[in-house]
C-alpha cells in the first residue's frame, strides 16, 4: 500500500493568531472552539501514533497521554485552569499539528531525510533502526566536546558539526557501537561505556 503524504494543518487563524500575544485577541467563544477544533486534530494524529509500528512514535503518545495534554474543556475547568490555561493548551497543540514531525508520513519522511543526509557524509551504519540511539550518542559525545564549538547537535546536523571537528566517520561508529554494546547490556554498565569512550578519544 502506497505510504500517504503528509498533510499540514489548515489553521483558522493566521499563524501568529497561536502566540502568547496572537490567543488573547481572540474572544472567549473563539478561544474555546478553536481550541477544541486543533486538539481534535492533536488527537487523531497521537492516536495515529499509537497505531504505528514505529516505537519512537508509540513512545511519544504514551508520554503526551501521561502528561494529560490537550485536556478537554471540562478538565480545564476542574483543575481550575480557565482561559490562560486553555490559551497556553491551544499553543502547545497548534504547534504540535503545524510540525511535520507531527504526522506518521512526516515522522518518516524526516527521518529519512536525516538518514540519507548522514549516510551521504560518510555515515553508512545509521539506518531507521538506529537513528535514534544515535542522536542520544552524538548528545553525550557532543557532551564532553568544545559545546560551544561543536554546534546545536540536532541529529541532522550531526555530521556537519563532527566534520569541524575532524572526526572521522570511522571513529563515531566505534565509539558509537561500542556505547550501543554496553546500553544493551544494561543500565549498570553506561557508566563504564561513556568511561571507555573518553578514554579512547585521549
């Protein structure tokens, strides 16, 4: 079945309308239906998550469900939130169902895009499979590098900020298998993992 593409969200509002300045010029009727349309929306596209057989996404609707977001607007009311509450829920959701992240096709297409960008540079063992565990890699090895000259680290930019550094493509799978090595084995031996990789970078 061919993959479907990624729809983005038709707002009803202009985009700066879903600002801290933009939701208090809307009334307390536009508010409130608003925000019911766009956390309908959040919603589905969680539930979509739910249903996929990616975990990254399973995982992040069971941490969107545990934090109680998108409240309806009987909750608000009982946790005593009013409208400043239901004006910081409808900014928070609005920006969840503008991001392509936000879609299981967008999700996907993201992910590839970041894979072929980091296999394009020399990056071959990173794949769907692994993109995850290896941005959480690049965070700590970014970590105990220059921060400051080793730039933002999202995992599209990875092999950019590597490249400045000198870090061959060779060296980040090493350290970066041997880390996968010792994560799999279990949370007690981390600690000696990140202790490895320092010491193979000296």
């Amino acid at each position: 079945m061919a993959r479907k593409t990624w729809k983005a969200f038709q707002p009803a509002y202009t985009p700066g309308t879903y600002t801290r300045v933009g939701v208090e010029q809307l009334s307390d009727e536009q508010l409130a239906k608003e925000y019911s349309r766009v956390r309908r929306e959040a919603q589905e596209r969680l539930r979509s998550f739910q249903r996929s057989r990616d975990p990254e996404l399973r995982e992040a609707a069971v941490v969107a469900e545990k934090a109680g977001v998108y409240l309806n607007r009987q909750q608000i009311k009982q946790a005593g939130g009013g409208r400043a509450m239901m004006e910081d829920l409808l900014i928070d959701a609005y920006r969840f169902v503008s991001a392509k992240t936000s879609s299981v096709s967008g999700f996907r297409a993201t992910q590839d895009k970041q894979i072929n960008a980091l296999q394009a540079a020399g990056y071959d063992f990173v794949d769907r499979s692994n993109l995850r565990q290896f941005g959480e890699f690049m965070d700590y090895f970014r970590s105990r590098r220059d921060s400051k000259s080793f730039g933002s680290g999202t995992v599209a930019t990875a092999f950019n900020q590597a490249q400045k550094q000198k870090i061959s493509p060779e060296e980040l799978k090493r350290h970066f298998k041997f880390y996968a090595q010792q994560i799999k084995g279990g949370a007690d031996t981390i600690t000696r993992a990140k202790s490895e990789t320092r010491r193979g970078r000296r």
